[in-house]
C-alpha cells in the first residue's frame, strides 16, 4: 500500500487527535497535514507545492464550513481533482445531497465506539492506498 499525503480539516482537537491515535494504532505510514478550519485548509492548498492525496472534510466548522469549502476546492483547476471525503457526525439528508452534488468521493459517519471509528477509518485509507490516484 503506498502512503497517503492526507489533509484533515477537523476544528475539534479531540477529533484529531483521535484520528492520529488511529493512524499510529493501525501503524499506517501516511502523512497527515491538519487544518483547523476551511480557511486555514485554503491557504495551505493555496501554496500548491505539495498537493494531498486525499482531504478528509468535516462539516461542522467555524469561518469557512464544509459545504462552503467544498465548493471553492471544486471551483479550482489545480484543485478540484483531490478526493474529498466528508468525515462527520452529520446525519443529515441534506448535507449528504448537497456534498454528493458539489462533488465528493465520499461520506463517513464518524462512529460513536472508537473501535469503529478505527475500522471505518482502516477501511477508507486503505481504499484511497490502493486506488491509483496520480
């Protein structure tokens, strides 16, 4: 499996830090990059230097939410091509339209029991490891 340049959009630090507990659990060798807001996410895609290969998006965050994030990435040429999926605790019918509808690759519930969390977060990296993106 080939390493992810990853970029985590998650404003919640205990959700961050839950999610690199989980790569290190899972000994999984990618590179995570986080933002703590669609903002910060936008100026670190902005520098264009190294681009992730995956974004995972949460949806509820403060300056720039995700759907609003979502499509300023997709109005971008040099951007709109990144896989981008949503990891949320969103249950909503309509943000999972709107977010299929912009553009996404797809959208994760994050569960309650962390071993859970970890299962879905092994199955999703280990997809986006195998799936030829470049």
């Amino acid at each position: 499996m080939k390493s992810l340049n990853i970029l985590l959009i998650e404003d919640d630090m205990i959700e961050s830090m839950k999610f690199n507990r989980t790569i290190s659990t899972l000994k999984l060798n990618h590179h995570v990059t986080e933002a703590k807001n669609g903002k910060d996410a936008l100026e670190i895609l902005q520098k264009k230097d190294e681009l992730p290969d995956i974004i995972l998006l949460d949806l509820n965050m403060p300056k720039i939410n995700g759907i609003e994030f979502l499509n300023i990435l997709k109005r971008d040429e040099a951007l709109r091509h990144i896989p981008t999926v949503v990891l949320t605790t969103s249950s909503n019918q309509n943000d999972l339209l709107e977010c299929y509808k912009i553009g996404i690759s797809g959208y994760v519930l994050k569960p309650l029991k962390y071993e859970m969390y970890v299962s879905k977060i092994e199955k999703l990296l280990a997809y986006w490891s195998i799936n030829e993106l470049k």
